[in-house]
C-alpha cells in the first residue's frame, strides 16, 4: 500500500509538473500563438490545476476577443461563480442575452443564479422562473434547465412544485449520465421536500 501511495503521489507530481511546464511555455510564446487559442489554453491550465484566480483574467481575454463565442462566455460566467463572484456572473449572462436571441444555456445560468444566489439582493425568483421556462421550453430533457426551472419555483414558495421537477431533473441527469449533477439535484429535491429553497 505504501509503495502504491508513493507511486500514485509520484503520478501526481509529474502530471502538476507537466502543467506548470506548459504554463511556462505558453506566458513565453503567448505573443506568437494566435491570442485567443493561447489565453484559452492557458486559463484551461490554470483551472486543471484549481487555480480560478489565475484563469480569470485569460477567459476575460479570450472572450473579449470572441465575444460572440458562447462557450466562452458561459465558462468566463461559471468561473466568477465559482469564484463566488454572481454580480459578474450575472454581467456576463446579460451580456450573451443582449445579443439578441437567447441561449438557452445562458438563460438556464442566469435563472440558476438569480435563484440560488447567497446574495439577496440579487435574487429575482420571478425573473429567474421566465428564464427557466425559456430553456426548458428550447431544450425540455436538459437536466441543468429542469435544475434551474426547480431552484426558480422554489425561491417563489412554489415547494411541491420545484420538488416534483428536481426529480424529473435528477432522472434526466441519470440518464445522461452525469452522476455528479444528479447527485447534487436529488440534496436540492431533500430541501424542497423540507419546505426550503436552494441558495449557494
């Protein structure tokens, strides 16, 4: 057992090695590589090795640069809630909604947010649930828009409702399966059960 904890902790070494390796070799070459490929790798980087902090600055980047790049953007979002930053969060999604038509993703991120956001001063359950009901409306057997279609009715009171659509979300996810998103709907089916909204 030891020898197999020293080996997998040599694994471990060697693979944050070779990331901050190729960190290195990026910031160097970053004015030779097309920018928007570079500052995407590079903030990819620095989230494999957890570090948000250091990968927000190069998904502000690569999305200013690519504005129109929906995955950007819902990464740079996902990034500063992480980072537990929802008003720029809630900047980012309203700025992929006022390109005109609405993302579906960006819609679900948004109601999400302004949902389940610790903030209160930033939750707007009756927006959100508008939100919600958009995506689902686009896309019905995505498990993050039922998910956020839940969170927004449980922030209006509407509890036996949101309960009965986190279990069609956590189904959805199973079958999909995206275990770990199932997982974390069924802990907010518990609190609607309980008579509680979902707040970060």
């Amino acid at each position: 057992r030891a020898a197999k904890k020293q080996a997998e902790d040599a694994g471990d070494d060697e693979m944050v090695g070779q990331l901050r390796l190729r960190l290195r070799l990026y910031a160097l070459n970053l004015p030779f590589h097309g920018e928007l490929d570079a500052h995407r790798r590079l903030a990819r980087l620095r989230l494999d090795e957890g570090d948000i902090a250091a990968a927000l600055p190069h998904l502000q980047e690569a999305w200013r640069l690519a504005p129109d790049n929906l995955a950007l953007g819902l990464e740079l979002a996902a990034a500063h809630r992480r980072r537990n930053q929802p008003q720029q969060a809630i900047g980012v999604y309203e700025t992929i909604l006022s390109g005109g038509d609405a993302p579906s993703a960006a819609s679900a991120g948004l109601a999400n947010l302004l949902a389940t956001t610790s903030v209160r001063a930033l939750r707007d359950g009756e927006r959100a649930l508008r939100l919600a009901k958009a995506a689902c409306a686009a896309s019905d057997s995505d498990p993050e828009f039922a998910g956020a279609h839940a969170a927004a009715l449980a922030e209006l009171g509407r509890l036996d409702e949101a309960e009965a659509e986190a279990v069609r979300a956590r189904a959805l996810a199973v079958g999909s399966g995206r275990s770990e998103l199932a997982a974390k709907l069924d802990d907010q089916r518990r609190l609607y059960g309980d008579g509680l909204a979902y707040h970060d």
